[in-house]
C-alpha cells in the first residue's frame, strides 16, 4: 500500500507530520492492507491564511485493487482532527464497500 501526501500552499508539510499520519494509516487499515493499493491524504485550509471554525480540510482517497476509488472528506479546527474525522470515515466505507463484494 503506498501513502502519498499532498498540501496546499497554506499548509506546510513536514516530514515528521507525515511520517506519524503514515503510521496512523497503516495502523487503521492494516486489516485493508492486501485489498488496498494506494491511499492518497490531501491538507487544505479552506480560507486561506485567515483562522476560521472548522476551516482544515482532510480529504483520503483510497484505491482499491480492482475498483474504483474512494474519497471521503472531513473539515475540522485541526489538521490532526480532520485527519481522525476523514480516517474513521474511510474506514467506514471500506468496511463496507469490502463486505458486499462479500455478498456478491
């Protein structure tokens, strides 16, 4: 499974940053692993340099082997929170789009 990160030009992208959400991706979808074969993390701030409620956007694409991709998006007061908002969301959605092909 390959990660790959991309920011806006308001968010700045640091390696350690990246190198905890990889992590905290893998974790979470370890149990996704064989199935998945590449996740995607977008960062934007929605309104530029100015502060605002919920204003950090977090977008996860993941592509799964043999289908289409998937993207969920979550906006919060923090890039770690939107994070945690957008990663709950994707695993939701793996979860189920995985077990009706179960079905099938």
């Amino acid at each position: 499974m390959k990660i790959q990160f991309n920011t806006d030009k308001h968010i700045e992208g640091h390696q350690r940053a990246e190198a905890y959400f990889a992590n905290e991706l893998e974790t979470a979808l370890a149990r996704f692993e064989e199935k998945i074969t590449r996740v995607e993390v977008h960062f934007g701030h929605e309104n530029s340099a100015k502060d605002g409620v919920k204003d950090k956007r977090c977008l996860i694409e993941v592509r799964p082997a043999k289908l289409q991709p998937l993207a969920v998006t979550e906006h919060d007061e923090t890039n770690e929170k939107a994070f945690r908002g957008a990663l709950e969301k994707v695993k939701k959605v793996l979860t189920t789009t995985f077990e009706k092909q179960k079905e099938h």
